[in-house]
C-alpha cells in the first residue's frame, strides 16, 4: 500500500519560514488532487486521509472528489480524520488576506460526509473510522463485509444506527447520542468526557448491545448510585476510565454483580484528581463491607492510578474477598502504566507532580496496611510503583 506523506510530496521543508502556510497547503492539495484524479480507485484496499495544518484540504468539493475516486467496490478500509486548526497568517502581505480568509472559512467549515458512498460503492468496506465530520448516518444492510466503526467528535449527530449484520466493534467518541447497532456487537467503547456515561451504559445498553463481550466506557461525571436493571450476560471484558474527584468506587460492584460472566475488569483513575479522605489512620474494621456479593469468574483485576481514597480501598478489599476465581490482581500507583521510561521513544517516564509522588506514597502505604493481608495464597499481588529513576518518591 503507498502512503503518501510529506517527504514523498517533497513538502520537508514547506514551512521553514520560507513558504507561505496556504501556499504549502495549496501545493500539497494540488499534489494530492493530482495523484488521485490519475488514479482509477480499481485496486484501492484502503483509503487513510489524515488532514490537518492546511485548511485548503476543508473544502467539500476536494473530499468529495477524492472519496468518489478511491472508494470503488473492492475498499476494504476508509479512514477520514480532519483535524481542524488555525491557519497561521502569512509573513507576505501580497498573501496576508488570503490567509485570513482561510483561517476564518476553517472556523466556519464543516465537511458532511457523504453517506451514499456507503450504499453502493463501499459495499465492501470491512472498517470505516470518521473523524470531525458532520453526519446523520443509518450504516445500510448492503454493508454485509463491515465489521469495525469508530465515530469520533463528529456533528450533527442523534441517532447512529446500524444495520450491517456483521458488525464486530464500534468506537464512539463524543456527545451521548441514541445508538442502535445490532445483535452481532460484541465489543463497544464509548468516551463521552462531559457526561455520565457509567450510567448510560447501566441505563440504556443492555437492549441496545445484547450480546456485548467486551465493554470500554470513559467518564468525567459519573453519578455515585449506580442502578442496573439487568445483566450483561455475555460481558467477559469490562474496562471502565473514571476521572471525577470524589467518585465512590466502593458503588461499582453492583456493576461488576451485573456481569456473571466477567472474567477481566480494568479500572482506570487519575491520581492527581482523586479528591477523598485517606484509608490511612482509619482501622481495617472501619472500612465499608458489600457482604453477600459474590463475583465467580473474575480472574484478572487491574487498578491504574491506585490510591490510598477510602473507597478505592475498599473496593479493592471487597474483589480479595468476594471473587474465589481471582488469579491476578495489579495495582499501579502511577496514572498511566503505558508512559514508562521503557517504552517511551525519549526514555523518560511522563513526569508526576508533587501531589501524584506524595499520593503514590501513600497508596503504597494503603497497600501494606489494608491489602497485603487479605491476598489469598492463590492470587498473584503485582504492585507497580512509580519509576525510581524519573519519578523519585
């Protein structure tokens, strides 16, 4: 597959100052425009548009164009991302009105996908991502082969209905909308940032997704009673993001009682926001217990962002006792495991600030006090601490 990029579009060295910024934009469109209208779209496998810093690629005629070249029966993949920015105002003052015109048509512009492409042509799309566009889509039944979709920030939106029989996996990103997506959905992630969408997912997806195997949620303002009117029977994978300063964690179980199938269970926090009183200085019998819960096929428990809050604790003492099945529990203290000093291309681990040491070393404390006690012989207790290289507590 040929990937267009700067180098190959001999654009290295556009915007060293020498250029004017619509100027790079204009050549780069052109170059693009170029290739694609020599193109016959027969053979395309997938189509990747990645765009962004050059507010010409905004205009609707140019994307219509290119998605009616390359989207022809045999597409496999089309991946539309428009990354909207500021057009930077040219250093030229021949060229200095026509920048402002383009920075203020990139406010005003909002490309609306062309959702006919997918009636016919694009029958045999296997995976469709959009991203920044505005549309109102129901994905046709004639898309038998569509098995992944991610919407994100997209506009426009009430409804995103799907009638493609095999579809896999949906990703959405952005303002709760109504979703009707099928009985074949098995996995589902939903990041709606300024909503509740822990409670969404209790309320509202157990008729939508039936069959769900996998569940992805992320939330900024959950609610701390949680009510769950049914059971996601099938769930095996539930990952949940929780970044709300003073959330009850303790509430999640009556989640985790609506999944009898549950094998994995990820729960995600930023340390740094956590706003609770401290399990430290209180005695163990002083926690809060959920008696009667019993989760019987829980094997893997991950906590990132552990902290020493009262419910965070007692959440993950309520998992040592009441899930026999479990094999692995892991507590990191960090905010994110994935940006380590051993996988990062600088070598350096993403900095903590003064309040994630201090809490680090606290939740390590919590660990001592009030959880190493109670991890049965027969689970695995990995403790992750922040590096002792970048992050010195």
């Amino acid at each position: 597959m040929d990937c267009l990029t700067r180098e190959t579009l001999g654009l290295d060295d556009g915007m060293d100052g020498l250029s004017c910024p619509c100027e790079v934009a204009r050549d780069l469109a052109r170059k693009t425009d170029h290739i694609l209208k020599n193109h016959s779209g027969i053979g395309v496998k997938a189509l990747k548009l990645e765009i962004c810093d050059f507010p010409l690629f905004n205009t609707s005629c140019d994307l219509d164009r290119w998605l009616h070249i390359a989207v022809k029966p045999g597409i496999e993949e089309l991946d539309l991302q428009l990354i909207v920015s500021h057009a930077a105002l040219c250093r030229e003052k021949s060229h200095a009105a026509l920048c402002r015109k383009i920075s203020q048509k990139s406010h005003a512009t909002v490309y609306n996908f062309p959702c006919s492409l997918l009636d016919g042509s694009g029958k045999s799309i296997q995976q469709l991502y959009l991203n920044n566009c505005a549309l109102r889509p129901t994905i046709p039944s004639l898309l038998q082969q569509l098995s992944h979709l991610v919407v994100e920030e997209c506009r426009n939106l009430e409804v995103i209905k799907s009638k493609a029989p095999h579809l896999y996996s949906f990703g959405y990103r952005g303002t709760l909308v109504r979703l009707s997506l099928g009985d074949s959905l098995q996995n589902l992630y939903i990041d709606a940032s300024d909503q509740d969408v822990v409670h969404h997912a209790c309320a509202d997806l157990l008729d939508v997704v039936p069959n769900l195997e996998a569940l992805e949620i992320s939330s900024y303002y959950p609610m701390d009673t949680l009510v769950v009117p049914g059971k996601f029977l099938h769930l095996q994978r539930l990952c949940i993001g929780l970044f709300t300063p003073d959330y009850d964690y303790l509430s999640l179980v009556s989640l985790l009682d609506a999944c009898p199938s549950l094998e994995t269970f990820v729960l995600s926090v930023e340390p740094d926001r956590v706003r609770q009183e401290s399990v430290l200085g209180k005695s163990s019998h002083n926690l809060i217990q959920m008696p009667g819960h019993m989760h019987r096929n829980i094997k893997d428990v991950h906590i990132i962002g552990f902290c020493s809050a009262n419910s965070m604790v007692e959440l993950t003492c309520h998992i040592l006792e009441n899930v026999k099945s479990l094999e692995y529990l892991t507590l990191s203290t960090s905010g994110d495991d994935e940006i380590l000093c051993s996988k990062s291309e600088n070598g350096i681990c993403l900095r903590m600030n003064k309040y994630m040491r201090m809490e680090a070393r606290k939740a390590l404390l919590a660990v001592e006090r009030h959880i190493l006690g109670k991890v049965p012989s027969t689970v695995e207790l990995e403790v992750v601490k922040p590096c002792s290289r970048c992050n010195t507590l």
